[in-house]
C-alpha cells in the first residue's frame, strides 16, 4: 500500500553538508548558526493522506506545513518563505518540491530520515524517533 507511517516526535541525531546547503539555497548567516546542530524536534501527525508537519525548535519558535498527499498546499520554507507545492509519495518517502530544493522524507530503520537537494548539494537529516 506503500503509505509509510510517519507518525511520532522526532528528534534531531546528525547531519550531513548543513553549511554547504545553507548557503545554496541563500539562507541568512544568522539563520545558519540558529540551525546549526540546533536539536529541532519534528512531530508528524498524520491520517492517510493528510500531514500536518512541525517543527519545534529550541527557544520556541515552530513551523508548521499541512498538507495532503497529491494536493497542492500552501507551504514555508526553511527560512519562512511561503510557496505552493504539491507533496508526492514516491516508494514509501514523502517528496515536496521546494522552491531551489526537492526534499524527500522516509522512515528507514525506526529513524526519519530527510533529504534536501540542491544544484547538486544533498544535506542528509537523520531524526530518532522519542514519541
């Protein structure tokens, strides 16, 4: 049925190509340091092809996306820009195009798993899951 359950709180493990990914997609250098091993805590409700997507970071700022799967949605990246995207599954991982990034979600080994692309740069998230 390939629809991954994504639901839970996750908390942020490990990263990899933070700095060079921030700056391709141009994020503020303040913004850079305020996500930098910053413990983000990601809670994903989801009911069958509906998410609501938050993240909680330290110090009590959060960004919520909603949306449905093959449904175009209202979104806000990274640094709070708002766009319109349309989230696909594609083999069990959640696929949104931002707007200079794909981003892919999975749950691979109990952990979830993020993926940002950019000009050829891959930043690589890896969340455990604590709830």
């Amino acid at each position: 049925q390939g629809n991954m359950a994504f639901a839970g709180k996750y908390e942020f493990e490990s990263d990899e190509n933070y700095d060079e990914f921030v700056k391709k997609i141009g994020l503020s250098s303040d913004k850079v340091e305020l996500g930098r091993n910053c413990k983000i805590v990601t809670e994903v409700v989801q009911n069958g092809n509906d998410f609501t997507w938050t993240q909680h970071f330290p110090g009590g700022r959060t960004t919520t996306n909603s949306f449905t799967i093959d449904k175009e949605a209202d979104m806000e990246t990274m640094g709070g820009k708002k766009f319109k995207a349309t989230v696909k599954m594609e083999g069990g991982k959640i696929v949104a195009e931002f707007p200079n990034y794909r981003h892919t979600a999975e749950i691979s080994g109990g952990k979830l798993v993020e993926i940002s692309t950019c000009s050829g740069v891959v930043y690589k998230r890896t969340s455990k899951k604590i709830a």
